[in-house]
C-alpha cells in the first residue's frame, strides 16, 4: 500500500474506533474503496449500500430526493442485525443527500449509526446540516 493510503487508512481508524463499530457500510462506489479496507484494518465486517438491483438476494430500500430528482439506495435485508452499531462511509459529503438517505436505511434496518465518516467534506455545501450525528472527515474544503 502506498505510504499516503496507510496514513489516510491509519487516521480514518483512530477517528472511527472510538464510536465502537461491529460492521462499516459504504456507499456505492467510492465508499467501498474507504470502508473495505478500513474494516479490513480494523477486524470489521463490511456492508454495501448500492443502486437498486446490483445486490444479490433480498434488499431493502430507500427512495430520497436529490437536487435534481430522485434516487434509491439499497442493501442486503440481512446486512444488518438491529441493535449493530455501524459507521457508514463515504470519499465525499457535498450537499448530504446521499449520505442522509444511508444514515435513514441503516436505521431503517435497525441499525445504531453512531457517526459518519468522509475522506473530503466541501462544508461550504451544508451537507453536515442535514445530518443528526457527527461527521468525521480527514479533509476539508471551505470554497
């Protein structure tokens, strides 16, 4: 792994384990390429949250609103076991649609979200307003 990768992986842990995770979900499709490897580093399980019908088995759902329409948000209906506390991941929060939708499936499957974590937060899209946890981020971009 590169050098860059490891550090960013290593800070992602230190800021993640202490909300005291059992399982990582990412958000299709650059949040796989955070949460996977995080919850490999950490002894983890990992779960996806993808677009309709790219996941095997039975799902559940959520349809939510973006700026410019509609979209949904799947997982597998066994992914989660209630009470599972569960760090949802993404590479990037802008306006929070998105990451908001996770949060709300998650819990919808009885999931307890104690945070949500980023590689890169744009904060001047207000994107942690819509959001009712923290948010950790390695880097933040004001403009």
């Amino acid at each position: 792994m590169e050098p860059a990768w490891k550090a960013a992986m290593a800070e992602m842990a230190a800021r993640v384990t202490p909300y005291q995770p059992q399982l990582l979900a990412g958000i299709e499709s650059r949040g796989f390429l955070l949460a996977a490897p995080l919850a490999l580093e950490l002894g983890l399980g990992f779960i996806m949250l993808r677009k309709p019908r790219k996941l095997p088995g039975a799902t559940v759902g959520l349809d939510y609103a973006l700026e410019y329409g509609t979209d949904r948000i799947e997982m597998q209906a066994d992914a989660v076991e209630p009470g599972q506390r569960v760090i949802l991941l993404d590479d990037l929060l802008a306006t929070g649609g998105t990451m908001k939708a996770g949060l709300d499936l998650l819990r919808q499957a009885g999931a307890v979200v104690p945070a949500v974590a980023t590689m890169i937060e744009l904060s001047f899209l207000g994107g942690r307003k819509r959001l009712d946890v923290p948010v950790e981020t390695l880097l933040t971009y004001d403009e």
